[in-house]
C-alpha cells in the first residue's frame, strides 16, 4: 500500500477522492486514472464484501491508497478491512471518546493496541509480514466519523484521543440526527459543524467532509478542511450520461 497517506493526512495536505460506492475494480481503476489523491471505498452503505473489497483494492492499491468506511464501528470489520489491504479505516457513528479510544486499539499491533494477528493479502500472504507488522502501526490511517450530535457534544475529548488521524464529518446523519434530516445548511447543522471544525482546528487533528459535488465541497476548504471526499461514482455516472444526453437531444 501507498506509505505516505497517513503522513500527508497528518501534515495536512489537501486529498481529494471519490465515493466508492460500486464493488467492480474496473470502476475503481478507471477512476484512478484521473488523478486522484485517495479512494473512499464505502462498505457502510455500500455492497462491499470483504472479497469485494480485497478485489478492487489489489486491483488499485499500488496506484492510490484506499482507505473503508467499515460496515460498523467494531473490531471484526477493521480487522478484515486492514487485513485486505486498507490504508486505513473509516469508523462511523462514534459518538464518545471511548469508542474512538477502541476504533484505535482494534487498528494498532501490540503494544499500542489490540489488533488481532492473521496472515493476509496486506502481509503477503506471509511472504512480507514481518516488515508489514513492523510499519502497520505507522502506516494505518485510523479517521472516525462525527455525524451525531452526540459525537458534537463529545469533540473536545473525541479530537483528543490519542492515534486518531482525522474526524470525518458527516454532514447527512448529523442533519437526521437534529431532526433535520438532508437539511445541510439549515443553522443547527452550520452550528453543530462549525463547532467540530473550530474544536478539531484546536487540536491539530485533520477534518474532512462528504459533498456530492465540488460546489458542496469547496467552501469547507478555506475553513480548514483537507480531507475531501468529493461526489460518488454512481452520482458521476449519472451526470456524464445525462450530459452527453442532453448534448444530443
């Protein structure tokens, strides 16, 4: 896997990458072609499997990292994400620093965690696992959603908890969260946000956003953000056929 994801997160660097949403490495090598810094492979809402996962990041991962959003915020899949081949993980709904404390042990060896030892497509398959054991800890990226208004209330101690690379706003569940759901911009969700970006800002620790366009996106820039997840593959295959369509008739 790329080695310098985690460091360029942690440095603040500006990555942008799509949702990946469609489990077909042909979708996500087409997509690397385009120049993208990372891949927001989505096992949450998305079909991924584990299999499906290990075949589109083996397919891609020598060329752009590719870092899940697991199905759930527990150890089993981490675990299995990391052991195909993940940058890194994406928790999500970890709405106390608690569960972010264990969202990091289940991605660190010991002894800085708890991460369980298998022999996988990332070691090898154990032709490489003494030297991927060796700089896992340092490589993994560990990046865990706020998109709750529990997780807005809890930031100040979540964004200091020790291991953790980046917070992830979501800004659709938060919105639900508050009753609003898909209401973005009304100003209980500006107001939640804006208080995990200034409290993340404190920090140190990197933020990043979901937008469904560059539109949606590009204001979160001046505010710090540097983590950008930009429109989805499904969305952008939409909109080139309807584009093309509406060129034609």
């Amino acid at each position: 896997m790329p080695t310098d994801f985690r460091s360029k997160l942690r440095n603040h660097e500006l990555l942008v990458g799509p949702m990946i949403t469609l489990p077909l490495p042909e979708t996500a090598e087409i997509l690397a072609g385009a120049g993208f810094d990372w891949f927001f492979l989505d096992a949450e809402h998305g079909v991924f499997s584990a299999r499906d996962l290990q075949a589109v990041i083996g397919r891609v991962a020598h060329r752009i990292p590719c870092v899940v959003r697991v199905a759930a915020s527990e150890e089993v899949p981490i675990k299995k994400a990391l052991d195909v081949g993940a940058a890194g993980i994406v928790a999500p709904q970890v709405n106390t620093p608690s569960l972010a404390e264990s969202v990091v042990q289940w991605c660190k060896y010991s002894p800085q965690g708890v991460r369980g030892v298998g022999i996988s497509r990332a070691h090898g398959y154990g032709f490489s696992f003494d030297d991927y054991v060796r700089q896992a800890n340092q490589q993994i990226a560990v990046i865990v959603q706020a998109e709750h208004i529990d997780a807005v209330n809890n930031i100040d101690q979540i964004a200091r908890v020790e291991g953790l690379d980046a917070v992830l706003v979501g800004p659709y569940d938060l919105s639900a969260s508050l009753g609003r759901i898909g209401q973005v911009d009304h100003p209980e969700v500006v107001s939640a946000i804006e208080h995990v970006t200034q409290v993340c800002l404190d920090a140190g620790v990197a933020l990043g956003i979901f937008g469904v366009s560059a539109e949606a996106v590009k204001p979160y820039l001046d505010k710090g953000y540097t983590l950008i997840i930009a429109s989805v593959d499904t969305v952008m295959l939409g909109q080139a056929g309807r584009t093309i369509l509406s060129e034609l008739k």
